[in-house]
C-alpha cells in the first residue's frame, strides 16, 4: 500500500526505529520528516501527508505550542493525528484532536495496528467524501429538474389560464349567437330546453325563426364537440339565419338542402377522399300555428311526436348536412296535422347515449322514448327537470361523452 506518514517531533533515535517497523509492514510507504522551516503550519500543509506521528515528549523546534499544532492539524487540516507519548497524555490528545494514542513503551504490532486504523478511517472518510459528493450532484440535478418541472407548470398553468380565458370568451360569443330565453318566451308558452354542452362550449344547439304565424324550431348536432363544434354551430345558425331571411324555400327539405349546399361550400367539400368530413345532424320543424300543420325534415336526426301518451317517431334521412355519398339526393318532407296539446321533441344523441346505470352500459332510445311518454302528463318545466335528475342519476360518476341537448314543445 501507498501511502505518505509524516513523522513530526522524533528524534533520529527513535526515527530509524518507526521506520524500520513501518517499512516492514509497509515497504510502499512513504515516509517524511520536517526540514526546520519557519512555518511549521506551510511546511505540513506542503507535504500533504495522508497520516501524522506526533511525538509529544520532545521539544517542538517552533515558536508554537504542541497542542496548538496539534489543534491545527487536526482541525484546520483534516488530518489523522496518532500522538505518541510516554505519559498518559491520552484524554489530552483526544480532546485536542488526535484519532488514536499510543502509550510508550509499545510494540511493534501496538504501531502497526494503529496506523491499519488510521489508514481504515481514512478510507472511510474518502468513501463518505465521494458519497457527499454524488448526493450533491445527485441533489443538484434534482433540484435542476425541479426547478425546471416548476418552470414547466408554470407556463403550463399560464398557457391554461389564457386557453380557458378563450374558451370562456367564446362561450359568451356561443351564448349570444343561441336565441335568448326573452326571445323565445315571446312566441313558445309551453317549452323546455335542456343544454349539457360536454364542456364549456359545444356543438349541440338549437336554432328558432318566428315570421307571422310561422314557427320554425331546429336541433343541431355538429361534428364534434368543444371548440370544433362551437364553430360548425356558428356556421350553421348563420346559414340558417340567411336561408330564412332570403325567403328561397317552400319546405323544411328545402332548407335543409340549402343549407347542405352553403356548409360544403364554405367548407370547400368536393366529395374528394382526404378533404374534411365535417358537417352537422339536425331536427328541423316549420310549423304553420294557424293551421296546425307540420313540415319536418331531418339529417340522421328523428322527431318525436307523443299525443296523449302515444309517441310517433318521424325519422330524418340517413345523411348529415354536409358532404356524404348521398350529398346529391333530396331531404324527405314530411308533413304531419298536428293537435292542441300536441307535444314535439328535438334532440341531439348525447342524451341517449351516455353511459351509466348499474351496468355501465347506455341509457338507448328505447328507454329515452318510454321516459318522454311517462313524463308527457307534466307540465314543460317539470319534464325537464326529471329529464335532468334522470340523466344525472344515470351518469352517476361516469364522465359525460357528448353534447346533450333536448327540446320539448307543446302545441297550444
């Protein structure tokens, strides 16, 4: 083994004896003495000795105390100190420092084994050193990291905060683009509107136009939902908006038809493959109030008709309002005589098919259309409200799938 012992304090008598006894067992070892400089601190601090005897019987040739070079070594070096004295000096060494103390006379294995201890700490201390410092490392690329994940989230939650300010934003435009309660009340005494978007904006909406005694009421369900879907509604009530004020229409098929044409324009459908699939369901009655009489025309989307607890289920074409492989062909028109305490039904899919119940499974038509004729008895308001307890009591903890929109009205 290789290592450096400084022998501090010896005479050359007992110099040439702890060097023979070192060597013996240490052939390696490299062994030093002071040369007399000035400063003894300098002088040690230079020959960077891994272990130091220090003979505490002799006179020290410096103007510093043994137990302050002692002290020194110990503590401001960091070195191990072994002090050797023929007094019982031991409860002194240690205080001041010293690792180990050797009592004189002593023996050979008595040096040794002390110096295989002074040897064993420092190995010791080298392996706590190296530990210290792979656990700052370790504890600097961590807080690095941290530091980083806060960045991070910060930015994340900074990113959110302008993301849900948008989407709030577009919320209030979505909001005023759906007719206003006012508006509604001012031509429908008995109604109900029951609107679940999914999140804060949704493509599930409800359009109305009164013209004399013409009433036109449609449901729409757009591809997708959230922000897509807020979009394609804009451009569905606006299209419709502009088909009724235009007058171009005898039909609810004609209106469906024209506004087929004016979504696959503006969204550039061709009927090309890879082109945007999008467009919208809808449920769209024209009801002529003086005569009683019903136009309906659907896009995937049915009408329900209950007349004293007997439901008629009119169905839409199996096509959307956009591009399809059926985009040429003609909206069927129904037509329907319709009855004072008639009561309608528009409605989106989310309704239906939300998942939940004891199963897990979805609530289906079948058991919506059974629910609609249970509740027909009631008045507007409390069929929504039991429509609402139902789907919340259904759903349960299950997320919300879809959009969920219904619209009830009765006939007067």
């Amino acid at each position: 083994m290789i290592f450096k012992l400084l022998l501090l304090n010896f005479t050359s008598t007992s110099l040439e004896s702890i060097n023979s006894i070192i060597h013996s067992e240490y052939p390696n070892a490299e062994t030093c003495t002071l040369e007399g400089h000035d400063d003894i601190f300098i002088e040690i601090n230079t020959l960077s000795p891994e272990i130091i005897l220090f003979d505490l019987d002799n006179d020290l040739n410096s103007h510093e105390s043994k137990e302050q070079l002692l002290q020194f070594i110990s503590h401001s070096l960091n070195l191990p100190v072994i002090a050797i004295s023929i007094e019982n000096k031991y409860k002194q060494a240690f205080e001041l420092g010293a690792i180990n103390f050797i009592h004189k006379p002593f023996s050979n294995i008595t040096l040794i084994s002390n110096i295989k201890s002074a040897l064993s700490l420092i190995n010791i201390q080298e392996a706590i050193y190296d530990k210290e410092i792979e656990i700052e490392e370790k504890n600097e690329r961590i807080q690095f990291q941290i530091e980083n994940e806060l960045k991070q989230r910060e930015i994340i939650i900074r990113k959110n905060k302008e993301i849900m300010a948008d989407i709030r934003y577009a919320s209030r435009i979505q909001q005023a683009i759906l007719p206003s309660i006012e508006y509604i009340n001012e031509y429908l005494q008995e109604y109900f509107i029951l609107h679940q978007p999914k999140s804060h904006i949704g493509g599930d909406f409800y359009w109305l136009s009164f013209h004399d005694n013409v009433k036109i009421i449609a449901v729409g369900d757009c591809t997708g939902h959230g922000l897509s879907g807020a979009l394609m509604h804009m451009l569905g009530s606006v299209y419709l908006n502009e088909i009724i004020n235009n007058g171009k229409f005898k039909t609810a098929s004609d209106i469906l038809e024209q506004l087929r044409d004016y979504i696959m324009h503006s969204l550039n459908q061709t009927g090309e493959s890879g082109e945007a699939q999008d467009g919208l369901d809808i449920a769209l009655c024209v009801i002529d109030c003086k005569n009683k009489k019903l136009q309906f025309a659907g896009a995937n989307n049915p009408l329900y008709i209950i007349k004293e607890k007997e439901l008629t289920e009119i169905k839409g074409n199996r096509m959307p309002v956009g591009i399809h492989i059926n985009f040429d062909k003609p909206f069927t028109n129904h037509e329907v005589q319709l009855e004072s305490n008639d009561q309608l039904y528009l409605f989106s899919d989310g309704y239906a098919d939300q998942f939940g119940g004891p199963k897990g499974k979805k609530f289906r038509y079948k058991q919506f259309k059974e629910l609609l004729v249970d509740i027909s008895t009631e008045p507007m308001n409390i069929q929504k409200e039991i429509l609402n307890n139902t789907h919340d009591k259904w759903r349960g903890n299950a997320e919300q799938i879809d959009d969920i929109l219904v619209f009830g009205v009765k006939i007067k």
